[in-house]
C-alpha cells in the first residue's frame, strides 16, 4: 500500500511532517482532510479526531506529529533529524516540545480573534503571556548558534519552531520579525530550503481543529 498522510494544508504540525518528508525523500499520497466534514475513512484511523495521521507501507498507523518524527526518523534514519547522543537528543525532543507549545498557544490566540469577543480576557491574556515568555527564549539560543542546537544540521527542533513561527506570521502578524533579531535570521535562512517553500500554506479561512 501507499504511504498516507491524513492533513490540513494550515496546520503546523502537519507542515512539520510534510517537510520531513519531503526531505528524506519519502513518496507519500497527501489526503487533505476537511475538518468540518471529517470522513469515515479517516474516522476510523483517528481516535481522536484530529489531523495529522500517518499511514505507511506496511499499514502502521501513526496520529501526533512528534510520534510521527520520531518514527519517520527511526524507520528511514537518512537524513536523520533527531540526534544520536541520549543526551543531545533529550535537548532535541525538549525544544522540540518548546516549539509545539508555541504553536498550540499561536492556535489558541487566533481562535479568541477569529470568535471576536466572545472569549473571557483570561485565556487571551494566557496565551500572550505564553507566547511572549517563549519567543525570547529562542532567540536568545540562537545568539550564538546557526540552528537551536550547536552543529551544522538543522534538526526536528528547528522544523517545528520554523512552522510554529510561520503559522505566527500566517494568522496574527509579523511583528514578532522586528523584535527578535537571531530569530528572524534563522528564520529567513531557513525560508530558502525547498522543503521549506513547498509547504507554506494556501491563505484559505478556517479554524484548525
């Protein structure tokens, strides 16, 4: 059977394993789900509901995109995204998670805009506060290294905050740019790899879920 992978073209999760792909040269048949109308096919893979799923070659079934990675990075290690020392790929996974965290807050705060006023203040102020307290963190690891861990590779660190970041600009702005310096460089640079440019989304309206 083909390789499937069940997504949305906006989520930025699903743009991480998208670009992961595309990178180790995996071919992969793309199955773009609607989320206001989900189909039964992908009921039956998703217990949860949500975009993304992997589906590969031999039928394993695969939701959450640090699952997916992880997979993707143990079954076709070439080029490998996750380093081999425990304790480098513990650093790894920690950003990783950082980055995910980043753009689950990003979602959140665009959902509070796209409902108008209809969200307590509370939750508006939380995710802010959140996504504030992260930005600098990640430009002030990139002060004075090419990608969030030292060495000349980019890793699954970088792919996940590069596509929390995009969705940053897509949905809310671009100011974030002006205020973080080796962020905004990294970003750029980054911007320049075809798996990167391949995957940047449609603008179209709806809510990810």
């Amino acid at each position: 059977m083909n390789r499937k992978l069940y997504y949305h073209q906006q989520s930025n999760f699903s743009r991480k394993i998208r670009i992961l792909l595309i990178e180790k040269n995996l071919d992969c048949e793309f199955k773009e789900i609607n989320l206001a109308n989900k189909p039964p096919e992908f009921l039956e893979i998703s217990p949860i509901g949500q975009v993304l799923v992997f589906v590969d070659e031999d039928g394993t079934v695969i939701w959450d995109s640090t699952l997916i990675a992880e997979y993707l990075d143990e079954t076709y290690p070439q080029p490998s995204f996750y380093p081999s020392a425990p304790h480098i790929r513990l650093e790894c996974r920690k950003w990783e998670q950082l980055a995910d965290t980043l753009g689950d807050n990003i979602i959140g705060l665009w959902v509070l805009d796209f409902m108008g006023g209809l969200a307590p203040a509370y939750y508006r102020k939380k995710y802010e506060t959140l996504i504030n307290r992260l930005l600098p963190i990640f430009d002030g690891q990139l002060r004075s290294t090419k990608y969030l861990l030292e060495g000349e590779t980019w890793t699954a660190a970088d792919v996940a905050a590069l596509c929390s970041l995009g969705y940053y600009s897509f949905r809310l702005n671009e100011d974030w740019l002006l205020q973080y310096p080796y962020l905004r460089d990294w970003f750029n640079r980054l911007q320049e790899r075809e798996s990167v440019k391949s995957t940047i989304r449609h603008l179209q309206n709806s809510i990810i879920l």
